[in-house]
C-alpha cells in the first residue's frame, strides 16, 4: 500500500512577507522533503547540527519519532475536516481549487473515492482505488507561510528518482519505492509551485500511464488570484 504519513512545521509569514514562489524538492531513503530553506539549512539539520527544537523555530523538518519540545505541543489543535465520499460531490461543491485531471487517461474503473478537506483548503487529499490500482494526490497550501518544510514517507525504499516535464516546461520530481526484492511497489511525483506542494502516488499503473496522466495534468489553477 502506498502508506504515507507527513509532518510540517511552519512559521507563519509577517505582514510584509512575500510567499513561497520556489521550493526545494530532496528525495531521501523512503521518500522526500519539500522545503522552502537553503540547501545549507537542510543538511544542518541532516547532520545534526540543528537541534529538532532550532528546526520547529525556522519552519524545519523533523521526523514521526523526533522528540517534540514541549512549547510545540502547547500549539496541538484539532484541524476542520470535511470529507466526501465522491471526487464529483467534491467537485460539485468547488470550494477548493485542485488541478483539473482527466480519470479516462489511467484506464480504470474506480470502485473506492474519498476526498479529505483539512481547515478549508490547506491540506487536500483525493484517494481512488479498486481491486489492483491506487491513485492517490495530495495537496498541501503553503501561501500566507514565510517559511515552511514538509517530510512524506512511504513504505519501501526510493529508487529511480528522475524528472518529467510537462509541455508547460513545468517539471516534476520523480522516484519509484522498491520492496526488498527490488520491484517496484508504487511511483511517486512531486511538484512545487505559487506555494503549494503536489504530491501523486500512482500503484499499479504502468509508466506510460502514468506520465500520460502527468503531462496532461492542468496546473494552471497555481498562477490564478484567488
């Protein structure tokens, strides 16, 4: 199963701050990390030679088992969530702008659909299923944040990262996860733009599809005013 589980920590911006307009995308072990800090900033932190506490101040990256300092805990809130058992009962509604996706280009029936709408927009994910193909997208909403980082694990190992780019010129971030035996369990695309992070996890789908699928995909809904 694709099997992801992410963990942000953000500071948001001051009135006068710009947002986030280019982020770094870093494939590691078994996922990746998107982040708006320097290249020296992530591997301070890699390194240790930023505590998990300094990292919570600028915005970092620390992992599912980090120790949490206390302060941050204090801040826990218990997130909106609306929940649709439909991408069209989403889409019907329309409160939230995702890319348009066309479902006939991955050739399947879907027999599961749930889409999940955290604090009004700024966490989105649609998952699609059946028997043997998962489809899952998630977007995240960093505009309004002076700084951010975002990790995502999967179960397996990352392999095969490389990079696609649409006839827009807009390029995405691409890695296979592996199982022990070396084959493939799902692939992976991560793309940053205006802001906002777009994560994919194709399982079961085969690499035409799937870059199909990529090419095609709408992203103008990024360089819009709300």
């Amino acid at each position: 199963m694709y099997g992801c589980r992410s963990v942000s920590a953000v500071r948001r911006r001051d009135s006068g701050g710009k947002n986030i307009r280019e982020s770094i995308i870093r494939v590691n072990d078994n996922g990746f990390t998107i982040s708006s800090h320097t290249e020296k900033e992530l591997e301070d932190f890699q390194k240790g030679i930023l505590d998990p506490a300094s990292v919570l101040k600028i915005g970092g990256v620390s992992s599912i088992e980090d120790d949490v300092p206390e302060v941050a805990l204090a801040d826990a809130y218990e997130p909106e969530i609306e929940e649709y058992d439909s991408l069209k009962a989403f889409r019907e509604e329309g409160n939230v702008a995702v890319p348009e996706f066309d479902l006939s280009l991955l050739g399947q029936e879907f027999t599961g659909e749930r889409v999940d709408v955290v604090d009004g927009g700024t966490d989105v994910t649609i998952s699609l299923s059946n028997e043997n193909t998962v489809f899952f997208m998630h977007q995240m909403d960093h505009r309004g944040y002076e700084s951010y980082s975002s990790g995502i694990s999967y179960m397996g190992t990352s392999s095969n990262e490389r990079k696609l780019t649409n006839e827009s010129g807009l390029a995405y971030v691409m890695f296979d996860s592996v199982n022990e035996k070396g084959e493939t369990e799902s692939v992976h695309a991560a793309i940053s733009l205006e802001g906002r992070d777009l994560t994919i996890t194709f399982q079961g789908f085969d690499e035409e599809v799937i870059e199909a699928f990529l090419y095609a995909l709408d992203l103008t809904v990024y360089f819009q005013e709300d």
